[in-house]
C-alpha cells in the first residue's frame, strides 16, 4: 500500500536577521492512510515548520529549499498557488494550537464553516446550514442549532477548539494535521478533545499529523511516532516499540526526564539532558544531539549518523547501532561516559551549596506549621453602569484553607481559571484578600500594616510561569538579583548594612554563591536577561527568589512554560534546594505528574474551593472527590498497558462570577444527588490528613472512616495497578 | 571686551538640552541593550541621509543660538557701552547678509529693482525705470549682458570649493575607517563606494555631496547677490530663511521638553496606580483635548501679550522680549500637546504593571517611585522616544500655522511663520512676488522631510512590532540547497558584521 504522505529530504529555510535558520532539514516520513503519526520533540526543533512547509503555508521569511511533499503520489511543492488552494480544506486541514486566535471573532461559528463548504464544494444556503449542524453535532457542540448563529467569544476554549476540528472536518480531509491541539486546554477538556479527534478518525478513516510535545498524547493516540531532534527526525518506530524501548539517547533522555513518582520513592532526581536544543541557525556536522548525549564520542561529533533499522519499521539515527562498529567501541561509548554523566548529574549543579545554608538554617522544628490559611475568600468586584455600583462580585477564591509545614511541598492542583494562582498571590499579600486569615510563623498578615508586611516580605517569595515575563529586560542580572536585597534590607539595623557596604566583595561573593547554587556560571550577573534561555532564564528567577533567604516560595506554574528537558532540569534544582536550605513550596500547577513527583501535600482545587486535601499518596491512589477522580483519570499515561477509563466531564467550568448554587461541581459531577445543588457539603475526613467535599461520603462518620482507612491503607501497595492507574 | 554674552531664556533651555542630549549619548555608548536599537538607526540608509541633513540645520540653529551685545564704540572711551541690539553668532558670520539692505523687493539674483521708481538723470531730467540695486549685482558694469555669466561662474567655483571639501571629507572617512577596520585605504573607499559597509556611509557621503555642492554654490553667490531675493523692507531673504531654522527647532525640541513631565509623570501613575489617581488624570486630559486646540493656544497667548505689552519694564531688549514669548508658546504648545502621548503611557503602563517582573519587584516590597522609576521607565522610553522625534516635525508646522494665524511668535522675531504670513499678501499682487514664500517653504520642506525619515528610522529600529524582514536571500527551489548554505551563511554573516 502506498503512503498517503510520503514526505522525501525536505527543507526549509528561514531568512531570520542574523543569520538564515534551517528549521527543516532533510527530513523525510511517510503517514499511511488511517494512521496517526505523531511528530515529538521540544519546542524549536521545526515540528511546527514541518507542518507549514506541508500546507505551503510558511511564513513570509520562509522558503522551502528542496525536497518534495507528495500526497497520493502527487508533488505538492510543484503545484501552482491556485491548486494549492484548492488541496488546503479539502483534503489537508490543520488545526492550530491556541483556538481562542484561530477564529475569527466578528464572524458566526456557522459563518465560519460555511466558508469551507461554499470554497470547495459550492454549497450554499439551507444545504450548507444542514451540513453545518451535521459537522457540528459530529463534534459534539450542544444544542447546535442555536449555537451555530453564535460568535466564537460565546464559546469556552475546549468548544472554539472543537468548533476549529468542525472546520478542519468540513473539507472531509485525507490528512488532518493538528499542532498542538490540546496545549492549551485543561487535561479534562484536553481528554474530550482527544477523544473526539480519535472517534472522528475511526469513522471517517482519515490519517492525522500530530505534532506534541507531550509524549504521553503521542503514547495515547498516535500509531507510529516520530522524535525530531535539530530540524530532523532522529527515530521513527510504532508506538507500542517505542514506549517500551526507545532507541536514540535523545528519545531515552526525554522519555526518563518525565516526572514521576517512582523516581521521588526512589529519591532519584530525574535525568535531564543538560543544555539546550541548539540554534538551527548553525551548521551541524556530525550528530546533532552529541553535544548533549552522555554517550557521544568522537565519530558522533565527525559524522552525521544515517538511518538504521533496529527491527522492522523501527528505525533510528544514531551510531550506537550501527552494526558495522566494531563492539568495542560501541561498548566504550556505553561505558566509558555513563558514570562521567551521573557525575554531572548530581554533581556539579546538584551539590547543596554550603555558603547559602548557614545563612538560612533556622532552626525551627520540622513539624511546625510554617503557613496556615484559613478561610481565604478573594472576591473582585463587578463595576456596572454610569456610576460604576458593585454589581456583584467574581468569587476567584472562595473560602480556602491549607497549611504548610518546613520544608515541605503543597501541590495545589486545578484546571485553568479555578483561582489557583489568586490564592498564591493573596497569600504573599500581593492581591488583599477579602477575607479569611493568613498565618505566617503564627503572624496574621492579612491587614498587616505596609511597613511591617515589607519586613515580613524576605521570608517568602514567589517564582512565576513565564520566564520570559518575569525578569526586567532592561535590567542586568546582577541588578535585577540585587534589587530585593536592597529593598529588603533598606529596613534592616544601619550597621549591618553599612558594613555589608564596605565590604562589597562580600556580597559579590555571595551573589556568585547564589548564582552557582542555580547552576549558573558568576559571569553570567553582567549579562541581560534576553542571552539566555528559558530554563536559565527561571533559574535566574529561583536565584532572585533566594537571595533574600526565604523560608516558603510559592511556585506559580514554574515550569509549564518550560520543555520537558528543562523542566527536568528545574524540579531537580527545586528539589535540591529544598533539601539543602529547608524551603517549604507552594507547587501551584495543573501538571499532575510534577505533583507526583515533587509535592508532599495535595489540595485539588475546583472554582475557589479546595475540594479535597490529603497527602499525595492519599490523594493520587485513592481520590474520593468525583472531580479528583476525573482530572486524574483525564490525565494522559504513558504506560501501555494501563488501559485505563477515562471519566469524561461534560461541559467546561462554570464562570466564578456566577457560580453554581451548593457544590460548585454538580453541574458536571457523574454522581450528582438532588442535594449537591442546594448546600456546599461538610468536610468528609478520611484520615488525619486526607480530606473531601462530598456528599458521597458521609462527613460525622470519622472514626469508622479512619478504621476504614487504616484497612486501605494496608491493601493498598498491592492493588495499586487495579485502583486508578495513575502514575 | 568687545562684545557681551547674553544668555536668553531659549538659548539656556537649548545648552540644557545639548547637554542632556550629550550625556544620554555617553550612557547610550556604555550600555550595550541600549545601542542596539541606535545602532539599527545607523543602518538605515533614509535615516542617515536625513541626518545628515538635520545636522546642517541644528549647526545652522546652534550657531543661531549663542547670542551676544556688541559693544559700541561711544566718543568717551571711558564707559563701555553695549549695543541694545542683540546678535549672534550667525548674525555676526552673516553680517554682510544681514546688513545690505535694498530700498524694498528685489527678485532673486537681480541686479535692479522689482518695481519702477522715477529717478533723477544726471542730467536733471527724470525717468521711470528699474534702479539698480545698492548691493545685488552692484559689481556688475553691464547687468544685462554679465549676468548670467557672472553668476554661473561665481556658482562654478563655489560648487567646485564644496566638492573639494567633500573630496577631503571622504578620504579623511575612508582613513578613519580603514585603520579602524585595519585595511588599505582603497579597499575601504571602495567598501563606501559599494555600499559594502554596516552604516550607510554612500547615502550620507552622497547627500553631503549635494549639500556641500549646493552650499558652496550659495556662499559664493550670496555675498554680491540676493540668491532668495528680498523682501518688502529690502532684508535678503536668504538671511531670514537662515534665521527661520533656529527658531523651527527652538519650537519642536522645547515643546517636547516642556510636554515631557506632564505626560510621562500623569501618563505613568494613570496607569500604574489606577482607581481614582487614574480616573482624575482621565477626565483631565479628556476635557483638555476636547477643546479646539487652537482657541486654547491663542487664548493664551493673547493673555500672555497682553501681560508682555503692560509690563514693557521687564525686558531691557526687544530681542528678549521676543525670545520670552517663544518660550511661553513652546510652554503653551506643551502643556495642550501632551494629552496624545500621556495616553500611549498609560495604555503601556496599564499592560507593563501586570508584568511578573512588575509583581516580582512588589513580592521584595519595592517602593512605588522605585518601581517607577526602575521598571516600568525605561520600557516606555522607547514609546517616549519615538513620540518626540514624531512630534518634531508636526510642531514645526503648527509654529508656521499659529504664526501665519497672528498668535505665534513675536513679529520681530523672524520665523518661517512670520515669512509666509508676510508673503501672503504679495502673492495677490501683479506681478507677484514668489520668492519669499518659495523660501520659507523649501527651507521648511527640507526640515521636515528629513525630520519625519528620521523619525521613520527611529520607530523601525526602537518599536518590536516594526521590524522588517531583511532582504531575502533567493535560493532557487531544488538547486543543491545544501551546496549554498555554508556560501549563503557565509556570505550573510559577511554583510551583517
């Protein structure tokens, strides 16, 4: 059987000022008809480009240089623009990553999709609106008669992306390229998605490019995946050989780098690839990824390894496996470097750096409660009409309460919009809480006058998402580190601080000490934020957190702007340094893998409640809360063989402006009772620490549920596998 | 001492500038994020070549600005007296300009009258017919059949003074430049002459050849010619449109100095500090600019004229009366102009406090002026920027405008506003006198253009949604792509250095 997309050498350059880019370089693959291919690999290896180089869809800087796309035997490269056209929609569509920018917001949804059906199949009027709702329906849009007329603001992101795969389906296409499709959306709507895309495929038997980073998508959807590394595919194998033995280092790398909890249990800090993906602006000539390959030697930097076949349709890029090596040498490069990249793992930026503990060893006991909050309600008003009258109130956080003890980890898990980042924020007294109590050391910070909360401020901080945002850029790194110990310490006793003046190679010394506990090289504080890259931009962002000595960080999404690689990179130096200096966290992040990975403590959060609040043990094995159980069960796996069932939420989360009456979740909760629309339920506590709010589970019952518990907890190492398969 | 310094209003305003314009410069050349953008400036062939021009204007309007009294020699040496008239320098350079005074209008290069006056023969009798000129062309035998001989000749060699000049100034450039980049003096002429260097060094070398080519020309000439003419009182109009220059710039960079405060402290805290702070500031410049622009301005300058013509006291020359007055229309032009940029700040301080960086420096318990003043100042520098050099232009034509309305600058003080509000009328008249309005025009045209390319060059290289693709290198499609990407990289890199 011929392929449907037999893509040969191709190429495409990027004219970009300084220099031209190759972000596309002699790649080749083919996708039969039916499958899904996925293309994997970190952010700037070309996926993307791959994808508009197929629909001719590049930028204006961009040229394809060689190479050839041939669907169905026929060369796209070589067709006139006007017939290019006519093959865009109908039989190649593509969905992009972020749907809020792919539609157009002055046009209807139906508007939109008409515009297909009239461009290549000439239907117009009561035909088109038929087949629109048909599409429609297909993508499952409720009540889509009415909401075809609508505009895509009326619409929540996982239905606007819905709505691009209704457009993207309207062509009937042979091929569907989906680029990222699911990045932006939370994992229970990233699961509708998904599956939609899956039941779509199955009835329609059309092939799909899907370009992820995320590797678990690719374990859960695709039927053959291929890695690209630099601008070109270094592995291509099917799904179920390459989860269970990947073969190119790279995809080794990637594949261990993923947080998990066996590696926590193991205390081993997860394997990641040191360095960056390099500039596609340079010429390459041997491997391309020997530069960050643990077993490179000589021949990998010399010459560019050609494809191997390891077994039938797996194939791969790389010189361990070429059979023509002399065994010795593949054995060296196994064994001479192994030990080396441990070394470096752990040792060079892994070491706890013995000049910043001292400093900030306090000593407390490791039980005491380092933050308590209790009851925290964030409400921003709704300003209406001419004289601008509160007209109701968004409830971004309603009623919160958690607490945290040194040296330790609060995961606090939710989709997007539930209000996490609110809570960090108003806890760090950033946002002034509307009520409710935050508790600091037994200090009360809510309402505390500004002078003494500046104080206070050296005791906890904050590191953000985007690494990008969060440093000035017209700051220096020295400068922008500098700046909080300077504001902070304007308060402190004068001596102090004029002897800290005098001598200022102390402090120099002890800001290239920080800079070194992030794994940063001293040189690095005379440089500007924009000459680095975004992992080393965050650890800048950890290394200004630190320098005032904090005792609890709250971690907002630090790492979901980050690759996979580097996220690796980060949680280790999170890690590290908590073991090192004793920080607590507040881990605010949607990943539940980073959950499982780095936290201690678990609070699930759902429209500003917390819903329910346990250890992580407690909470990822054994979710009570209906929610927990289905963002943990939408949480894409790895693992082949945990087949495991998806609890399918409908609908989206409701707006905090106009939350649902009693529990917040009942709208979409599978086991709602008449009872869960009236009242917000009492905590149901399972054991000392793990806690819900649920009417599924009685709440006064705490003794029998505690027995009952101790009875789970002992059962619960062997059923494990059976129980969520989460993990 | 023959002469005292005077330091008008302006001219102090002015040094200030220069001054802060110079140490701006010297932070710039330390700090290397902030020479990107200028640098990207320097490559901008228009704007170079516009540069060049505004160069000549500002050394004009500089020269123009250092202003003193001449003493004036009384019969009693014994106190030393000042003259009541005020020059400068240009005055002093220009003096022949300045002095030869015809009876009234003359055409350019003529060397009679415009208009028939009846004068008496030696004879006794009288005639009516076009005098000659006192100075234009009083070397002259026979006007008629010298004229047009003479005055090629004299621009001839003028031109060929100004080429020679700049012959010397590009071999100078050219070795300056070779020993920089340590090469043959030929290979860097010919590095210019290709256009082969980073900053455009054949566009400003061309544009200066047609300024020197042109200025040689005009120095030759204007000293026994009126080259503009003259005007109805006999002053050469060459003169005034040199004198116009200062007081165009005087206006189009103090303005911006005087608008600056209002919108960057209003437009800044609008947007950082928001509620009420934010809502005051709104109304504020809603109401301001919801009044005809114009009526405000005039308004207040009638108030201020009248306040000048009952206080005649406080000012011991014309000419400082006349300098005060610039300086309350640069003032009133800032205080109603500030509203458009005080907006951008705020739309920009609005989007920047939401930055992390921003929250970041909250989280340290950073003070609100420092963050001010660390943070979000120097990311809207460049919005200032761009404005400033934008406006330059726009104010230089509103001077014209409110001049010609009768609500600028002082009548004796000479402005391209006051040159072609006195053109007005004799462009009416048969035959019509041209020459006095083709001036001030070509002279302002010539400032603005270059004002406006400048600015151009300025927002590409400072403003990030502008950025223009560099030219496109062609690869031909399936032609050996892998063959020409070492040549192409090279060959890219080559010319990005």
């Amino acid at each position: 059987m011929s392929p449907l997309l037999q893509i040969n050498n191709l190429t495409t350059v990027i004219h970009s000022a300084a220099a031209l880019a190759w972000p596309v370089d002699g790649l080749t693959l083919h996708i039969m008809k039916g499958e899904t291919f996925a293309l994997l690999g970190e952010s700037g290896c070309g996926k993307s480009m791959t994808a508009l180089s197929v629909m001719r869809l590049l930028p204006e800087v961009g040229e394809i240089a060689s190479g050839s796309v041939c669907l169905h035997g026929e060369d796209l490269l070589l067709l006139p623009e006007t017939a290019m056209r006519g093959i865009r929609g109908r039989r190649i569509s593509m969905i992009f990553q972020e749907p809020m920018l792919s539609l157009n917001p002055v046009m209807t949804v139906a508007e939109q999709i008409g515009e297909v059906l009239q461009r290549h199949f000439s239907l117009r009027g009561a035909a088109a609106q038929k087949r629109i709702l048909e599409i429609l329906n297909q993508v499952g849009i409720p009540d889509a008669a009415r909401r075809m007329s609508e505009y895509p603001f009326q619409f929540s992101g996982g239905m606007k992306q819905r709505i691009m795969i209704a457009m993207a389906l309207a062509g009937e296409p042979e091929l569907l390229i989906a680029d990222e499709p699911t990045t932006a959306l939370d994992v229970t709507i990233q699961a509708q998605v998904l599956g939609l895309m899956r039941e779509v495929q199955q009835r329609n038997g059309m092939s799909i490019l899907l370009i992820t980073h995320d590797l678990a998508i690719a374990a859960e959807t695709a039927h053959r995946v291929g890695i690209m590394y630099a601008g070109e595919i270094v592995e291509t194998a099917s799904r179920d050989e390459f989860f269970r033995g990947p073969a190119h280092p790279y995809s080794k790398k990637l594949l261990a780098s993923l947080p998990r909890r066996e590696r926590r249990r193991q205390g081993l800090p997860l394997s990641a690839i040191q360095g960056n993906v390099p500039l596609l602006s340079r010429e390459f000539v041997g491997c391309r990824f020997a530069d960050r390959c643990d077993h490179a030697w000589e021949l990998c930097h010399e010459v560019a390894p050609e494809w191997i076949t390891v077994t039938d349709g797996h194939r791969v890029r790389c010189h361990l496996f070429d059979k023509d090596m002399p065994a010795v040498i593949r054995e060296g490069g196994f064994k001479g470097t192994k030990p080396e990249s441990g070394t470096q793992d752990s040792g060079s930026w892994l070491k706890p750096d013995s000049q910043i503990r001292p400093a900030v060893a306090a000593t407390e006991t490791p039980d005491s409660c380092l933050l308590s909050v209790k009851d925290l309600k964030v409400y921003f008003p709704i300003y209406k009409g001419l004289m601008r009258s509160v007209a109701g109130y968004v409830k971004a956080v309603d009623g919160v309460s958690l607490s945290i003890q040194q040296g330790k980890t609060l995961a606090l898990v939710g989709e997007s919009g539930c209000g996490k980042t609110t809570v960090g924020k108003s806890i760090l007294q950033l946002i002034p809480p509307t009520a409710g109590s935050v508790r600091y050391n037994g200090l009360e910070l809510v309402g505390l006058e500004r002078k003494r909360l500046r104080e206070m401020r050296a005791q906890f901080q904050l590191i953000f998402q985007d690494p990008y945002a969060s440093l000035n850029p017209r700051m220096r790194i020295v400068e922008i580190i500098e700046e909080g110990i300077n504001s902070l310490n304007a308060g402190d006793d004068r001596e102090e601080n004029t002897a800290a003046r005098q001598s200022g190679t102390a402090s120099a010394e002890r800001l290239d000490a920080l800079l070194k506990s992030v794994g940063l090289p001293p040189e690095a504080k005379w440089r500007y934020p924009h000459e680095f890259s975004g992992g080393q931009r965050q650890r800048i962002a950890i290394a200004r957190a630190l320098a005032v000595h904090p005792k609890l960080i709250v971690c907002d999404e630090p790492t979901s702007a980050l690759d996979v690689s580097v996220q690796a990179q980060i949680l280790n130096l999170l890690k590290q340094l908590q073991d090192s200096l004793g920080l607590a966290y507040l881990f605010i992040t949607h990943n539940i893998s980073v959950v499982e990975y780095l936290a201690d403590e678990v609070a699930v959060m759902y429209l500003g409640r917390i819903v329910e609040y346990g250890s992580v043990d407690e909470v990822l094995n054994n979710p009570r809360h209906p929610y927990t159980q289905a963002l943990l069960s939408a949480v894409p796996v790895i693992e082949l063989e945990s087949r495991r069932h998806i609890i399918h939420l409908h609908g989206d989360l409701p707006s905090p402006a106009n939350p649902p009456p009693g529990c917040h979740f009942h709208p979409r909760c599978p086991h709602v009772m008449p009872i869960c629309r009236k009242t917000y339920p009492a905590t149901s506590t399972f054991s000392s620490t793990h806690s819900a709010r649920c009417y599924l589970y009685p709440p006064e019952q705490e003794q029998e549920q505690g027995q009952k518990q101790g009875q789970k907890q002992g059962q619960k190492q062997e059923p494990e596998s059976t129980s969520t398969g989460v993990g | 001492m023959p002469f005292e310094p005077i330091i008008l209003w302006t001219d102090a305003l002015v040094y200030l500038l220069v001054t802060v314009i110079g140490v701006f410069v010297w932070h710039v050349r330390r700090s290397e994020h902030l020479l990107v953008p200028w640098r990207r400036v320097g490559h901008s062939a228009s704007g170079m070549a516009a540069l060049t021009i505004l160069t000549f204007f500002m050394v004009i309007g500089l020269l123009d600005t250092v202003h003193m009294r001449p003493a004036v020699t009384n019969n009693a040496a014994t106190e030393k007296a000042y003259s009541i008239e005020v020059l400068s320098l240009l005055d002093v350079i220009a003096a022949p300009l300045r002095t030869r005074v015809e009876k009234t209008y003359s055409a350019p290069f003529a060397a009679h009258l415009y208009a028939k006056e009846t004068v008496e023969l030696p004879d006794g009798g009288q005639a009516r017919e076009f005098p000659r000129l006192k100075f234009g062309g009083a070397h002259l035998e026979d006007p008629e059949a010298q004229l047009i001989g003479d005055v090629i000749w004299r621009a001839a060699r003028g031109g060929a003074l100004g080429l020679f000049l700049w012959c010397l100034i590009v071999a100078s450039l050219s070795v300056s430049l070779a020993r920089r980049g340590r090469q043959t003096f030929l290979s860097a002429l010919a590095g210019i002459w290709r256009g082969a260097t980073d900053v455009p060094w054949n566009a400003i070398c061309i544009t200066l050849a047609l300024m020197l080519l042109l200025s040689g020309a005009a120095l030759a000439l204007c000293g026994d010619y009126h080259i503009f003419g003259t005007d109805k009182v006999g002053q050469d109009v060459f003169y005034l449109s040199l004198k116009s220059i200062r007081t165009g710039l005087v206006i189009g960079t103090l303005t911006t100095l005087m608008m600056l405060p209002f919108a960057l402290l209003l437009g800044i805290t609008a947007g950082y500090f928001q509620g009420w702070v934010d809502d005051v500031i709104q109304y504020l410049y809603t109401t301001l600019s919801s009044i005809p622009s114009v009526l405000l301005i005039a308004a207040a300058v009638l108030m201020m004229q009248v306040y000048m013509e009952t206080h005649p006291e406080l000012f011991d020359t014309i000419a400082a009366r006349a300098d005060l007055r610039l300086l309350f229309l640069c003032i009133i032009l800032g205080v109603t102009s500030w509203t458009g940029l005080c907006r951008l700040l705020r739309g920009e301080t609005l989007k920047l406090r939401e930055m992390e960086y921003i929250q970041a420096a909250h989280a340290f318990g950073v003070s609100h002026w420092r963050i001010i003043s660390r943070h979000i100042l120097p990311n809207v520098m460049h919005i200032v920027l761009i404005t400033t050099v934008m406006d330059f232009s726009g104010l230089v034509l509103a001077e014209a405008v409110l001049s010609y309305v009768g609500v600028g600058v002082d009548p004796s003080m000479i402005s391209f506003g006051t040159m072609i509000n006195a053109a007005r009328l004799e462009m009416a008249r048969e035959p019509m006198v041209w020459w006095a309005l083709l001036a001030a025009f070509s002279f302002m045209f010539a400032l603005v253009l270059s004002a406006n390319l400048f600015a151009d060059a300025v927002q590409n290289a400072f403003d990030p949604r502008m950025r223009i693709a560099p030219a496109k290198v062609r690869i031909l499609r399936r032609r050996g792509a892998k063959q020409s990407k070492a040549e192409s990289a090279e060959s890219l890199s080559g010319t990005g250095n």
